[in-house]
C-alpha cells in the first residue's frame, strides 16, 4: 500500500521529460497515474464497504522519534481517496486542454502530481506526524500552483498569503498534536482510539483541541481565515477545481473527522467547531452572493460549504456526521465541476466577469450541459445527488440540541448556495449572447469532459442513492466511533423536505432580485468590514514594521553602541552576581607594599590615564610603553624573568610598529562629543574596571589551588630534561598550545602582507625602500649583525635551562636583518637572508609539526618528546623538543622579517 | 600588593574600555592594546604573586626547590602575550588600510553599513 | 589509533604548510587543500566509526598524564563535529576554486583556508581549555585574514567590526582563564569538571559561567552580543562567508555546549531563565533583521542568528532531547545555510548582484537552480520531510515536554517568518521576471561544475538527513546522552 501512495513521488522525476518527448500531448498519458490509482482505491471499495475490513501497513520510518510510515484505508480513507484519484483523473485531463501550448506545462504537472500524492499520504496516514508531513506537503504544492503564474506579482503574493496562513495554523497545529503524542504516548492515530476519555480528562486536552483546530481552520479556509481562498484564485483553473473546492481545502474537515473518536464529543468541541463552521458558512455565502467574478463566487460558496461541513462536524451527532460526509462527497464533485466549467468560460471568451456574460449555451453547448448538472446538484434539485446532500443536512439539524438555531443557520446557507449556482450556470448561459474579448466557441473534449463526467456521476448516484450507501456507512462509523446502525437514503415526505422546497424558492428569489438587492446592501459590505484579510495585512505589516524598524536600528547604530552592550551585559550580570552573593568571601589583607612597587603601579596608573587624555598619537603610544614596560617590570620583581624578557621585546615591537603604520595617519582628532556620552562611557569602563577589581580581589581570598605545580617542579628536569620550567612547559608539557601560537604569528603575518599587498583586490607594486646609507652605519652594522645572529642562537640554545628560547631568539635574529635593511636597503637584507620570509616560516612551522611526529614510530603519543641519548658538543642534550624551539625560531624570524619588510617597502595609497 | 595590583587591573581595564567607546580608530587600537595588558596582568594577579625565585633550576639540582613562582600563570601568559601581539600587529596593519581606503579613521562613518 | 586523534589538527595544518611551501604556485595549491579537506573528511568520519563502536577516546599528547599535559578527547559530538568540518572545508574549497579570484588565490587563501580548519578542528577535539583557547585564536586569525584579504573598502570595514568584537570576546575568555586556574588548580575541562564542584565560593563559579557564557555567546552570536555578524558576514567573497556561516558561530555553540554539559552544570539551574529569554530574543531580532532585508548574503546572515536561538533554545531546556535536538540542528543548519550562501553566489555570478530588487528571473532561466534552491530554503523553514523539520520537531517536542511553553511559541512563529523570508528571496530573485532586460540568460553549464556540485551535494544532503532521518537522529540522540552523563568523559581523559 505505502508505495502505491508514494508512487506519485516517485514518478515526478520522469514528469519533465515526459514533457519534452510528448509536447502538448502529455496530458492524458500523465492522467493515466491518478486514473490507475483510482481503480486501486475503487477494487477496495468491496472489501471496505462489507466487511468492515480496515486495511494497515506499518514501516519503520524514525523509530528514535516514534514515527513511522503506518498507513491505514477505512470507510473515511478510502472516501476521501477515491475523490481525490477520481477527480484528479478529470483535472490532469482537463489542465492539458487548459495549458496546451504553456512551456511549464512540464513543471505544473510535476507540482499537480506532487499534490496528489501528498494529499493522498494525509487521508491514508495513521501516524499524525506522518500526517503532518504529508499536510504541509500540500501547503507547499499549493503555494507552487498558486503562484505558478510567477511574473505576475498578484500570483506570487496570493501564494505567500496562502502558504503563510495554512502554515501559521499548520505549526499550531503541530504543536497540538506533538502535545497529544505527549499525552497518549503514542504518535499512531489507531493507538489513540482507546484512550479518549483519558485525552478529554487531561488538562491539556484543550490546548490540544485549540491547536489542531487552528491548523484544520487555516487549511480549510475558516472564518477568520477564510481570506485566503478567494486570493488563491490566481491560480490557473484546474488548480482551483482540484486543490482550493475538491481536496485540498478539505484536509482540515478530514482532520476534524479523524480526530472526532479521539477529540470529540465534548461541550468544547461542539463549541468551538460548530460556532467556526457556522459563521465561515454564513460569511461565505453572503460574500459569495456579492462577487461578479465567476472564480470568486465559486471562492466564496466554496468557504461556505467548507463551513457547512465544518458546522455539521463541531455538531457530531451520527445524522449531522453522515450529512458532512455525504455533502463532501456531493460538494467535491459539483465544486470541481463548476471550476472547470469556469476556467472553460475564461479559456474561450477571455472574461470571467458574469456582467459581461450571457447567451453561451448556444455557442458552448457541452459546456453548458457541464455546467447545468453540477448546478442543479449544487441548488439541491433532484434526482441530482446534491438533493440528498441537502436532506441529509436539515435532518441533522433537526435531531441535534438547539435544533431550531442549527436548522435556521443551515437554511440561510442553503439558500446562498442556490442562488450562486443560478449566478454560475445560468447567467452565462442563458440570455443573449453578449460579446466577449475572445471570440466564444466550444471548448475542447479535455475541458468539458470533466465538467460532464462529474454531472452525469452526481445525476446517476442521485438516482439510485442507495450504491453511495456501505462506503458512506463505513465513513460515518469510523468518524463516529461506533456502530450507527443501518444508513438511510431516500425520498420522504417530512419536515426535511418542506426545508428543501423553502431553500430552493428563497434561492431563486434571491438570484432575480440580485441586481436589485446588491447595491442595497453594498454600504453594509460585510468582505470590507470584516476586513478579516485587511486584517492579516495589518498584522504582516505591523510586524514588518517592527522587522524594519529594528533592522534600520541595527544598521544605522554605530558599532561603539554594540561594545558598550557588550559591556553592560557583562558589567550588569557580573555586577549582579558580586551583589547579591555575599558569599565571594572577599577576605585580602593590604599586606606589605615596598615603595618602589608603589611606585610602580602608581605609574603605570597615571600613564594608562594619560593615554586616554592624550591629545597627540605620540603621546599616547609613548605612554601606552610605559604601561607596558611596567608590566614587564611588574614581571621581573615577582619571579617571571622569561615573561618579562618576551614583554619586554614585544613592547619594543609594537611600539616600533604603531611608529611605522601610525606615522602617516592624521593627528588625533576629537570629535566634538556631548559631556553625557564621556561621562556614560566613562560610568561604563569605570563599572568595567570596578567589577574586575572586586573578581582579583575575590579570587585571591580562595585559597590558591596548585596541584600542577609540584609535579611540574618534580618532572621538569628528570622527565624533560630542562631547568627553565616555562620553558619546558613551553615546548613540552604544553607545546601543543606553543604549536598554535606560533601558527597565530605566521597567519597574523601572512595577513599584513596580504593587506600591505592587495589594495581593493588588486595588487600592489613593492616600493624601493632605501634605508639609511651611511658608511658609518653600514660599518657598523656588518660587525654586528654576525654577533647579533650568534647571540640569537645562544639564546636559543640556552632556552631549555635558562631564561630565553626560540621566541627571544628568533626575535634577536629578525633585529639583525632589520638592521641591515636601514642601513643598506631591504633588497639587500633580503638577499642577505637567500629565502624568502614564507619560506622560512614555512620551514618553522614545518620542524615544529616534524619535531613531534618522531614518537609516532616508537609507539608514542604525538610530540612525546625523545632523547637523543648522549650530549653533543656545544649543544649539550639533544632532544625533539630542542627541534621544536628551533621551530619556533624560524617561525618567529620569518614573521617579523615579513611584516617589517613589507612595511618598510609598502607603496603608499593615501 | 596584591590590592594595589587589583586597581592597577581595573585601572587598566577601565582606561581600556574607555579608548575603545572612543571614535577614532587610533584609539580603538590602544584601547585594545590596555585590554591586553590588563587581561596579562590579570592572569598573573590571580595566579598568585610571590616574591620568590624564578622557576629556574640551579646547575646541578634534580628539581625545582621552593620557594618559586608558579610557572604555568607564567608559561599560559607568556603564550597569550605572542598571540596577543600577532593578532594586535595584524589589528594595526588593517586600521592603516582602512584609513587610506576609506580616508577616515572616524569609527562611526566606518562602521554603519552602506 | 593513537595518532588518528591529533589527525583533525595535523592534517589540515601540514596541508597549509605545504601550501605555504607552495607560494607562488596557485595550481598546486589548489589540489593540495582539495586533498587535505577530502583526508580531513576521512578522518572525520573515521573517529566517528570508532567512537560510535568504542566509546570516547581521549589522548595525552606528549604522554604527559592528564590534567598535567594537554588532552585530546573525541567523544561523538567531537567526531560529528570534524566530520562536518571536512566535509564543508571541502566542498567549500571546491567551490572556490572556480569563485575566488586569481589575487586572493596568490596571496595565501588556500594556506589560511587550512589554517582556519586547523583552528576549527582543534575546538573540537581539545580536552584543555587553555589549549581551547589556542585553537579559537587560531580559528579567529585566520578568518580576520581571510575577510580582510583583498583589501576592498567594505571588506576592511566589516573586518575591523569583527577583529574588535573577537578580540573583546578572547580577553573575556583569557580573564576566565585565569580565574579558573587559580580557583581549581587545572586546565583540564575533565579534571575542571570535578575541581569545580571543590570551588569554596559558589559566586566565583556563577561569575565564571557568565564569562565563558558572554565569551562564547558574542563567538555564537547570540542576543544581546550578536551585532557584529550582519556587520560584516556579507563583505568578503561568498565562499569565505558560506565557510564562516558554516563553523565559526558553530565553534561558539560547539563551545557553551561543551563547558555547560561538562563544567557548568550546576550553574545551569541560576542561568537557565537567562539562556531561555536570550535563546527567545535571538530567533526574534535574527528573524526580524532578515524580514527587513533586501540583500541576499544580508537576509541569510540575519538567519544565522536566528537559527542560532534555536540551538541556544535546546541547550537552555536542558534535556537529553532538547540537547539531540540542538546537535540536530547544527548539522542541519551547517549544511543549509552554507548551501543558500553558496547558491546566493551563484546567483550572483548569473546575475551580477545580491540586491534583490536587481535581481529576478531565476527560475525561468535556470529551473535546476531553482530546485536546488528550495531545499534548503525550506529546509531552514522547517518544512517536512525535509531535514529542518527534524530539529524543529525534536525542539518543540522537549519545549512541550518540559512546558516551556512561550519559548515554543517564540520557536513557531520564528518559524513563520523564517518561511517568510525564504519565499521572499524565492520570489524576488527566482519568481519575478529579471528587471535586467539586457542581461540574456546563459546555459547554467557556464557557471562551472565546481559551484554547482558543492551546491547539488549540499541539496542532496539535505533531502537525505530529511528522508533518512533515522541514523542522524539516533546519532544525535546517543549523542547527547554522552552529554548529559558527563561521567564517560571525564573517565576516558583521567583514566591514564
């Protein structure tokens, strides 16, 4: 069965070749899909109808989330099955007339296919997930076929209003039934028959009511969202006879019914339901009797009967239930009729504006046998099966509490109905032939065919109404819940009739007096003062506005706006967190201060002030380096001499650095700003400043938690062969993190060459730089620069036992290139140098990842370090960690050297 | 000195913050390069002072023997202090360019969009 | 074995040095990083074969004993998470070879491309925070050079917004660092995990929280730190910006994930209500941002900040489920987000522009692009069978189980509007006929096989991880109950 209900599925990709093989002819061969699948259904109908039989078939689909691929055909499956197989049969033959000579006649078949299959998936699913997908399955071919006349931008917004409305209530909706598998533990619809009492004792059972009911009125177009049928009008025409009268709108009444054993029943179903259905049925036919456009009339009578259905759900009681499903039946057939009947009037005579209609009957006669029949069936009128569908109603009525209210309610909608299908297929009909954009004649055998197969079904199951009757028992037990005993069909003469004849007279009096009664009632024009789809419009637009108003917000705010967010969000929770937990136990003793680190930090205070009200760069780098030479001082008086010696080079860099890239930039400039912004930003640095105070000196009460540190005093030398401990926690304990870091410095250089080097993507010219020549200079520097590059070395080489390393090393080594660059000219430093600095960064990190693969034959970790096991002249023990600092001085050489060369020899583009 | 520590840090962070409200990018960057120091000093405030040796081994001996300074602070700071200044470096050189692309270096025209 | 674990970070770093050795020499560079990211993958997925059939693996690098060295431990959410890392790095790499310009190429794309992997990988599978650091620093550099590479004046001012945010973010980090060491003694998040239930003064570790819940969520992009990604995720070339949407605000996500299943989980209780209002307030203003859009590459950024809530959403209710739900959805999102990037650039290249009033006619023109459009636009929507609607719906269900209900009813109508924003981008650029009257359309064939098979994998994917869901939700499932029982983790690192 599952793959008789995917086999839509499954074909579509054939669809599109389908149409460049067969042209315009495509039509018929693709309607022999829903053909097929109509007599699969319909060789079911015995087994279903007689024996009661429910067919089932499980398969595993994402069993971690409880849903699965579990189909299930009863009485109400099946009825909904062959109407949407059997129509679509008459559909897909009839969009090959309506489209002959489209190009996308491909693609429409491909989304036409596509929402069949799917909507076949919803009425044969028993996984309400399952059913779910298959339900949103539908929105999305809708929305594909709505807006299928894409360039126009009527089509493109009516297929956003549709899919935005049926999918708001299609997320309720999922919410609704994602609580009922919560509260059934169970996602399969069969599972849950059982356990409705225990659903409506629950205490959600209300919000799941509401929520699937939001999604079912959404899909079938009930009041208050009703609007967006009459929109989906744009469609082509067999997109509306199929989807928005025949099928797809009655997804939400054929999730009403499925539900009805489990959910119904209760005070709060007949409620909620019945008043829904009962005012989309009244509001609908009354906006229906007010349309000129042939499309739209259908629209509105169509929202009508969507809430006669609804109406007689919400009542529930077995009569009312087997009115709905026999009026669905009666409606789809005469519904879909009209549309097609409809889009054949457009198609020929290229007006759908009943004004401008009249007298076609004698140019389009079959069309007009296709229109009368449904019409007759749709007033009501027998033997047309639409009399029954009638009867059916007002016996309902009749049988339920408040009776009277009920009846005189479906009445009043009865009545819309005849008077529409007079506006439909009388109007242009009969009369004088008026003259029509397109010059009418009668439509081809594709367009009428439909319209006449649909006529004579509805005239010979009118006529013996009785063959409708197992599978219309075996639909209205499985919505019901239980037995209902025998079903009944017949003409009678009761109180039901005498509601019949009252309908029909009223009808046609309305239909005459239409002319008369329409400019009557215009000021009370109720489409415009419900303004329900005004009212979605106002609702997009508000929240649009609120979406505008943040975004322009967003862009328009300057970035220092966001830090101080930043900051607030930091300064305010943090702040928080210090105030209302006395427990930070902040417990410091001011503790002895000698004078010269009074002195010290009193400094490095003011400097750091001083940068902030420094009025030239100068000053403010200069005072920036005294900070952070007072750090590097701080450093060295509390033990950390290879800290403050990278300190101190870094601050010799960076200071050289802002000089170099600083120089040409303007002065500082200040803008004018309002005291209250200095005083706001300063308020904030300050609350920063304040709160990280309060942390240091909380953190320091705790008492101080090192149990790394002995092991690191304990195994630095004897496991790691090195007397410097950051030094070998650089390279070895931690020369993972080491190993990134000097990957930072290579991309940060990479990057400043990068943008030194490309100026609006394209590249820049390397400019001369020339240096200082002095003889005095360029003497100077030749002795130097061999000392400089053995001290380096010393330095690296020491690294292990003593303070210094590859970083300090290889920043020696890049000082003595750069020297030689300003005293000759970088050309010759570079050529000094014989590679390029890539390269030797390249060669750097290179070691650095070699020196720690070495482990790897040997069984180890990676970067286990190994030891080669005798000392070697003037390199004393050798091990793979030494090759990793070696590493890091390349790498360290090789940065410095690029960025300082390529500053030195950038060409200026300010 | 501990607490004096503990101001001299908020001092920094505080100066910091405020450079980087500021609308010239010149100052973004020093702004930033306080951050760092503060952030540094931070780490190593936390990590405990002691006005003990280095944690250098003299020749000779087999392991570290106390008192010393906690090594890991210095060797975690030590790494954040290079990558600090690759990333500052580069931070530098893209204000430069920024300046003479956009032949500003008020932050606020820079950075609202379009 | 052993040395599979350190591959996530060897491969695509020995990758770039080899492109580095390769300066100068584009087309070399070019098959050097397609292998690399394609071994990367392999790799991936290798430790996931083994992690799923083992249980977690952890290394000492060094063979230093933890918490004294420094860790490396994949657990299944590391090993997802590097398997999607090689797989985007690669199919983002192809597809830069026929989008990135010759410049860019010569001047270091494909060595910083691997660098950025490297970073990105070595998030995912340290065991150290400091290491952590280390790998976010090298993550983050190398994305400030790749969008600044090339120098354009949009370029360089996204650039400096996003360097001073990060650099703001890693001293936050760094300061916690610190606090964390000296409070417990160790880096090692396992080790950190049981030292920090030590802790004497419980506000030290609530602030703590904060600041690792402020560093990462600026990283992530949640609200209210989020600002800097719409301000700069549309300057660079879109390959750059489709690999950025694809891992870095992930790496954020990645991370909070990590520290508050693992370290923090019992600050969760105090910073639940914050998470939740937080993960609310970043579906809204990303979902609102894009409804005011009319920018292609802008619309999707805002969406990266909205999907963003959602996954903060999962790791705020705080549920095995709610947790499989914002695994689910990384991948989910990882995959069709960068698609839709990826296709925005395609559009671009046929149309010349991201601005949506400039642009139209695409599904006329080319109606395989438009399919390959609409599934990961609906996917994002959360339309079924699709793989979006499998997050959605393991969301909504822990959302519901757990009675959150508001936040659920912030999720839907996200939902909504996320819908709302997918159809505007299909309408405007796809539907509506092409106001470029003068711009004829060309066979998609000359857009080249290496934009569109990135592009056809990514749909494929999508619609696979939606139809198929079953192994990835039982993946994502046991994934995070490795998450919620933390005490696999912590024997796995601390064992040897």
């Amino acid at each position: 069965m599952a793959l008789i209900i995917l086999l839509g599925f499954i074909v579509i990709p054939l669809i599109p070749l389908l149409h460049r093989w067969l042209g315009n002819q495509i039509g018929w061969v693709v309607s022999l899909l829903p053909f097929g699948l109509t007599l699969y259904f319909a060789s079911y109908l015995g087994q279903i109808s007689r024996t009661d039989k429910v067919l089932m078939a499980t398969y595993e689909w994402v069993p971690s989330l409880g849903v699965n691929l579990s189909f299930r055909m009863d009485g109400l499956s099946l009825i909904f099955a062959l109407t949407i197989s059997g129509i679509g049969t008459l559909v897909f033959l009839y969009a090959g007339g309506y489209l002959k000579g489209d190009p996308n006649l491909g693609k429409f078949y491909v989304y036409l296919t596509f929402f069949m299959a799917s909507m076949l998936g919803l009425v044969l699913a028993n996984d309400i997930l399952l059913l779910f997908v298959f339900w949103e399955l539908t929105s999305i071919a809708s929305y594909l076929l709505i807006s299928y006349y894409h360039s126009e931008e009527a089509s493109r917004e009516a297929g956003k209003t549709a899919l935005i409305v049926t999918g708001s209530g299609g997320l309720a909706m999922l919410a609704g039934l994602i609580l009922l598998s919560i509260v059934t533990q169970t996602s399969t619809i069969s599972d849950m028959f059982g356990q409705a009492d225990a659903i409506q004792a629950h205490h959600l059972y209300i919000a799941i009511l509401v929520l699937i009911s939001l999604g079912a009125f959404a899909k079938s177009a009930q009041f208050p969202f009703h609007f967006w049928l009459p929109e989906a009008m744009e469609a082509p025409a067999p997109v509306s006879a199929f989807l928005h009268s025949a099928t797809m709108v009655k997804a939400g009444i054929y999730l009403l019914a499925r539900l009805h054993p489990i959910l119904g029943g209760t005070a709060e179903w007949h409620w909620l339901i019945t008043s829904i259905g009962g005012i989309t049925m009244l509001v609908g036919g009354y906006l229906a009797w007010q349309q000129t456009d042939l499309k739209r009339i259908l629209a509105y009578t169509t929202v009508s009967a969507l809430g006669i259905i609804t109406f007689l759900l919400g009542i529930g009681t077995k009569e009312t239930i087997k009115a709905a499903l026999l009026f669905f039946i009666v409606h789809a057939m005469y519904k879909a009729a009209l549309f097609m009947v409809g889009g054949a009037i457009d198609h020929e005579t290229g007006t759908r504006d009943i004004r401008g209609l009249g007298g076609l009957r004698s140019v389009m006669p079959i069309t007009a046998l296709g229109a009368a029949l449904p019409a007759l069936s749709m007033a009501g009128i027998p033997p047309l099966l639409g009399f029954f569908g009638k009867e059916v109603i007002y016996e309902g009525t009749q049988h339920a509490d408040w009776a009277g209210l009920l009846t005189f309610a479906a009445l009043l909608g009865n009545l819309f109905n005849v008077t529409a299908a007079g506006m439909v297929a009388i109007r242009p009909f009969w009369g004088e032939l008026k003259a029509t954009p397109h010059h009418a004649h009668e439509a081809p055998w594709m367009m009428w065919l439909g319209a006449v197969v649909l006529g004579i079904v509805s005239l010979g199951l009118g006529m013996v109404a009785s063959a409708v009757l197992p599978l219309l028992q075996q639909g209205v037990e499985a919505v019901y819940g239980h037995e209902v005993g025998e079903l009944h069909l017949g003409y009678a003469i009761n109180l039901s009739l005498l509601l019949s004849l009252i309908t029909l007279t009223g009808g046609i009096i309305l239909y005459y007096g239409l002319e008369k009664l329409r400019p009557l009632v215009a000021p009370y024009d109720l489409g415009k003062r419900l303004g329900v789809a005004k009212g979605y419009h106002a609702l997009m637009n508000g929240i649009l506005k609120v979406a505008n108003w943040e975004g322009r917000l967003i862009r328009h705010t300057h970035m220092r706006y966001y830090l101080l967010v930043i900051m607030g969000t930091l300064v305010i929770t943090m702040g928080y967190v210090l105030i209302s937990q006395a427990r930070l136990g902040i417990d410091v003793k001011i503790g002895e201060i000698r004078f010269y680190e009074g002195v010290l930090a009193l400094i490095i205070m003011i400097a750091a002030v001083a940068v902030t009200v420094a009025q030239s760069r100068l000053a403010a780098v200069t005072a920036l380096g005294v900070v952070g030479f007072g750090v590097a001082i701080i450093f060295v008086l509390f033990g950390a001499p290879d800290l403050a010696m990278t300190q101190f080079a870094i601050e010799v860099l960076s200071v050289i650095l802002f000089v170099l890239v600083l120089y040409r930039l303007p002065k500082f400039r200040t803008w004018k700003q309002r005291p209250s912004t200095t005083i706001r930003d300063a308020i904030f640095a300050g609350g920063v400043g304040l709160v990280m105070t309060v942390i240091v000196l909380a953190v320091i009460s705790a008492p101080l938690n090192s149990r790394l540190t002995p092991y690191f005093a304990q195994a630095s030398y004897v496991e790691a062969q090195g007397r410097n401990v950051v030094n070998v926690i650089l390279v070895d304990f931690r020369g993972f993190d080491t190993m990134g870091e000097i990957t930072v410095l290579a991309i940060a250089a990479i990057g400043v060459f990068g943008l030194l080097r490309l100026h609006e993507g394209k590249p820049l010219q390397r400019k001369i730089y020339r240096g200082f020549p002095s003889m005095i200079l360029q003497t100077a520097i030749r002795y130097l620069v061999p000392i400089l590059l053995l001290f380096s070395i010393f330095l690296l080489l020491r690294g292990h036992q003593e303070p210094g390393g590859g970083f300090v090393g290889g920043l020696v080594a890049a000082a003595a290139f750069a020297l030689y660059g300003i005293a000759y000219d970088v050309a010759a430093a570079r050529q000094a140098l014989r590679v390029r600095p890539i390269l030797v960064i390249a060669s750097g990190l290179a070691l650095a990842v070699a020196s720690g693969l070495f482990s790897i034959p040997n069984n180890k970790t990676y970067m286990t370090s190994m030891w080669y096991d005798r000392n070697l002249p003037a390199l004393g023990h050798v091990g793979t960690p030494f090759f990793f600092d070696v590493g890091v001085y390349l790498v360290v050489l090789g940065v410095m050297l690029l960025i300082i060369f390529n500053l030195a020899e950038q060409e200026e583009t300010a | 000195m501990e607490v004096l520590l503990a101001i001299v840090i908020g001092v920094l962070y505080a100066t910091g913050v405020y450079m980087i409200l500021r609308r010239s990018l010149v100052k973004l960057i020093l702004g930033l390069v306080l951050l760092g120091h503060a952030t540094n000093l931070f780490i190593f405030t936390v990590g405990r002072l002691t006005h003990a040796a280095p944690p250098i081994m003299a020749e000779g001996e087999k392991v570290l023997l106390p008192p010393y300074s906690d090594p890991l602070p210095q060797a975690l700071i030590l790494t954040a202090i290079v990558i600090g200044f690759g990333v500052q470096a580069f931070a530098i050189v893209l204000l430069k360019r920024a300046y003479q692309t956009v032949k500003t270096d008020d932050f606020d025209t820079i950075t609202v969009a379009h | 074995m052993n040395t599979l674990l350190v591959l996530p970070i060897l491969v695509p770093f020995i990758t770039a040095i080899l492109c580095l050795f390769a300066w100068g020499h584009v087309v070399l560079q070019r098959w050097l990083s397609v292998t690399g990211t394609a071994s990367l993958l392999v790799v991936g997925l290798m430790l996931l074969h083994t992690v799923n059939r083992e249980g977690i693996q952890a290394i000492q690098i060094g063979s230093w004993a933890a918490p004294f060295g420094i860790t490396v431990v994949v657990d299944l959410f590391s090993a997802i998470m590097v398997s999607i890392t090689g797989l985007m790095g690669l199919l983002v790499v192809v597809y830069s070879l026929g989008s990135i310009d010759f410049e860019r190429q010569r001047f270091g794309y494909y060595p910083l491309f691997c660098t950025l992997l490297m970073g990105v990988s070595g998030a995912f599978i340290t065991g150290d925070l400091f290491n952590l650091y280390v790998w976010f620093e090298v993550l983050l550099i190398s994305s400030f050079v790749l969008m600044a590479l090339g120098g354009e004046r949009r370029q360089l001012a996204g650039a400096i917004q996003y360097v001073v945010m990060n650099l703001i973010s890693s001293s936050i980090f760094l300061a916690a660092l610190g606090i964390v060491y000296s409070v417990t003694g160790t880096l090692n998040m396992a080790d950190l995990a049981l030292q920090i239930q030590q802790v004497q003064q419980p506000g030290i570790v609530t602030i703590l929280a904060i600041m690792f819940l402020v560093a990462f969520g600026i990283k992530a992009a949640i609200f209210p730190l989020f600002f800097w990604l719409p301000a700069s995720y549309d300057t660079p070339p879109i390959a750059v910006t489709a690999i950025f949407a694809a891992l870095l605000t992930k790496v954020g996500v990645y991370a909070l994930v990590r520290v508050f299943t693992l370290i923090f989980v019992q600050e969760m209780d105090g910073l639940r209500e914050v998470m939740l209002a937080s993960a609310a307030l970043t579906m809204l203003v990303g979902v609102f941002g894009a409804a005011s859009e009319y920018e292609f590459r802008r619309v999707l950024s805002f969406h990266i900040v909205s999907q963003i809530g959602y996954m903060l959403m999962g790791l705020a209710l705080f549920t095995p489920l709610a947790l499989a739900g914002t695994i689910y959805f990384l991948l989910h999102n990882i995959l069709a987000k960068t698609n839709l990037f990826l296709i925005s650039g395609v559009a671009q290249h046929l149309l010349g522009s991201y601005e949506l009033k400039k642009m139209g006619g695409l599904y006329k023109s080319y109606p395989i692009l438009g399919v390959l459009f609409l599934i990961p636009a609906f996917s994002l929507a959360g339309i079924p069978p699709l793989s979006g609607f499998w997050g959605k719906l393991l969301l909504v269900r822990a959302g519901l189980e757990i009675e959150q209900y508001l936040l659920v009813g912030v999720s839907l109508f996200v939902s909504i509007w996320t819908t709302y924003s997918m159809l505007k981008l299909w309408s405007e650029a796809f539907l509506k006929d092409s106001p470029q009257t003068d711009r004829p359309a060309q066979g998609l064939r000359q857009v080249g096989i290496t934009l569109l098979l990135p592009i056809m994998i990514l749909s494929l994917l999508t619609v696979l991880m939606g139809i198929l869901a079953e192994p990835v939700v039982a993946l994502t499932q046991r994934t995070a109950s490795q998450l919620m029982n933390p005490s696999d983790y912590i024997q796995a690192v601390l064992k040897g």
